[in-house]
C-alpha cells in the first residue's frame, strides 16, 4: 500500500544496494569468501559542522544480532569528529555483506537528525525545544526522527508513536485548522480549555487572523490566569522584523500585568534564528531544520583481510581504536589494541570503542533514549559550534 520496506524486509537484505548483492553471488560460486574487518568513518561533515552525533547503534546492532560477527563501536550519543572510527565489524565477509546499505542507512541519517537537534540544542541553551518536523518527512521513518531528535537534545516530540518509542508524552499546543473551524481564537482556545486535560498547558496560537499585539492582548484579557503562554508561528511573507514583532508583544502583555505568559515560537526555527530570537522565546518548536538535516556521510570500508591489513587508497588499514581525554575531550586514533598513552594535559585516556557484538549476540545493554540524551548533552559544554 505504502512506499515501504518492512522490518523483515531490511532483514531480507531488500534494501541492499545490487552491486553487494552481485558480489556475494561472485563470491559464492568462486568460493571465495574471506574473513575481513570493515570500519565506518566519516571523512567530512556536511556545512561548517566540526563534530557530529552518532545514532543509529540500536538499530544496527539489532540487523546483525544472531549473525557470526563481532562489532566494536562507540556509545549511541557520543559526539565525534570527522576521520574518528565509530563502528567495526568483523567476519566472514558473506555473513553481513548483504547489509553495508542498511547499516549506512541507519548512521547515516540518524547521525544527522541528532546533530541538528544537538546544534539547536546548544544554541537554545535551557530554553524548552520541542521536534516538530516529522510532517515534513516520509511518515514511515518518522519514529527514527523524533527518537534522533529526543537524543540530539529536543525536550520533546510531537508524533503520537515517536513519542511512544522514546516513552515520552507527546507535546503540542493547537493547529491553526482548529481556529479557522472554531472562527475565533479565543473560542478555539477555551475549547481546547474545555476539553483537553488540564495537564496540557493552555497555549494559544496568535497569528491566524489578526496582528500577534492585538491578538496577544486579546487572549491574555479573555483567559487571565488560565493562559500558560502564546504561540507566534507567523508566516515568513508577514513576518518582517520577527524579533521586533516579539518585543511588541513582550512589551504590551507586561504592560497590562501579564508578564508570566510565556513566548513559544515556531516555523521555520533553526540555531541561527534560535540565537537571535533568545533574549524574547521561552520555548521553540524547531521542524525542518531537524527533521530534514543533512546525513553525515558516513562510508563502510574493508581494513583487515584474513588478519593482514588491506585497504583502498584513502583509507587507513587495520584495527583502531578511538580514545579521549575525559578533561579536556582531546582525541587519538590509535592501531590495533593499544590502550596506553595519556594526553598532553596530564589525565589518561578513555577508550570510546567498545564491544557491542561477540559471535552474533549482543553483550552491551541499549540505553534508554532519556540516557542517550543525557549523555549528548554531558558532552555538548566541550565542544564548539
């Protein structure tokens, strides 16, 4: 019915790029299959991004759980920088041949949501910062979405099943359908008062037909106490001076005493604006910029084969493992196993790769989301946008 692949489908190898698949037939009636050790790097970010966000690692470690292979990689939500290890997989190259399209697939655009989220994040500072962006997206990954956002730093998300995959209550305020359908704001706003449960904060949306001031004044007059905060997500042919706009809100609602109606604002919302528009917004609802960020492009090389090293011009050969400073965040590649060394401000090292899959079985435990988040933003202080 849907342009889709299912979960068993991806299982099945049907996402495979043909030319693996081709490969594996090659080396099957050749007898030609050899132990390898394969890596994912990133060897450049997209913009001006100088770190990343890995995500990805659940879905991964669940496509490979049960084959003959043992995977390495660091921890969902451990920030990186181009030309770091962040995955490893070794085996028989004709056990997980077939899923190098669907392992990249899964890095590669969840790395990227989370990112965004994280760079919004950081830009926000502790201002609340909800997912809005599934709507611009294939509804079929839009779990993947909001759960990248949620871990990239997004206090929370709007889809009904993103939310539920994170264990977190979806949070939204109103639609402009429900204004234009009720022909006034204050009315769609006390009905939304009426009936949806007063753990939901009152929120009403100011720019569906008249100036936000005026708007704003209105509802805070109609609502009084009852009025948790105003929604601006005025369109980008209205907006003008969108900061301005704000502090003409900001200055009439204080003005009449309603200086506790907080500022939520939404639609077209990404770091940069997020920066200007701090001193004025309690709260963002941030949607494309997140849901639709550009994928980090990550590649899946052989490094190792039957225990030599062996690659392709522009990539290092062997096994490595990625460490870091746990004081200053300073990072080192180093080759094979080697776990010496500290850095140059005087702490040792931590090692960042870990055993994620011995012999087809998983031996680490998957993080909750809210864990996964905590530790992006634990991280976020030492690192510069």
């Amino acid at each position: 019915m849907f342009h889709i692949l299912t979960s068993q489908d991806i299982k099945d190898g049907q996402a495979t790029d043909i030319y693996f698949s081709r490969t594996l037939d090659i080396l099957r009636a050749k007898n030609s299959d050899k132990w390898v050790r394969a890596e994912i790097i990133a060897k450049k970010f997209p913009r001006d991004w100088r770190w990343a966000v890995l995500a990805g690692v659940e879905e991964s470690a669940r496509l490979l759980e049960g084959l003959n292979v043992k995977v390495r990689c660091l921890a969902e939500g451990t920030l990186f920088r181009e030309y770091d290890p962040v995955f490893e997989i070794e085996g028989n190259y004709m056990d997980f041949g077939a899923y190098e399209t669907a392992i990249l697939g899964f890095f590669c655009q969840a790395s990227g949501i989370a990112t965004a989220a994280a760079r919004c994040r950081k830009a926000a500072g502790d201002r609340l910062m909800i997912s809005f962006g599934t709507r611009r997206m294939h509804p079929a990954i839009s779990p993947m979405i909001d759960r990248s956002a949620f871990i990239g730093g997004c206090d929370g998300v709007s889809s009904i099943k993103g939310a539920k995959l994170i264990g977190e209550e979806p949070v939204g305020t109103m639609p402009h359908t429900l204004i234009l359908i009720m022909g006034d704001t204050i009315e769609a706003t006390r009905a939304f008062h009426e009936v949806i449960s007063k753990k939901v904060n009152l929120v009403a949306l100011i720019d569906t037909f008249n100036d936000e001031k005026f708007e704003a004044m209105r509802v805070a007059e109609a609502l009084g106490g009852d009025l948790f905060a105003v929604r601006l997500d005025t369109p980008s042919s209205r907006r003008g001076d969108f900061l301005q706009i704000l502090k003409e809100v900001r200055w009439e609602l204080d003005l009449r005493g309603y200086s506790g109606v907080k500022f939520i604002v939404s639609g077209g919302i990404n770091e940069k604006s997020i920066s200007e528009l701090n001193p004025l917004v309690d709260a963002y609802g941030v949607g494309t910029s997140i849901s639709s960020a550009p994928v980090i492009d990550f590649s899946l090389d052989i490094v190792e084969i039957d225990g030599f090293p062996m690659a392709k011009r522009g990539k290092m050969s062997g096994k490595k493992m990625l460490l870091r400073c746990p004081k200053c965040f300073s990072c080192e590649v180093v080759s094979g196993d080697e776990r010496e060394g500290g850095c140059e401000c005087g702490n040792r090292f931590q090692i960042l790769t870990e055993s994620l899959i011995d012999n087809g079985r998983i031996v680490r435990d998957m993080p909750r989301p809210q864990e996964i988040r905590e530790l992006v933003l634990d991280q976020l202080g030492h690192f510069e946008v």
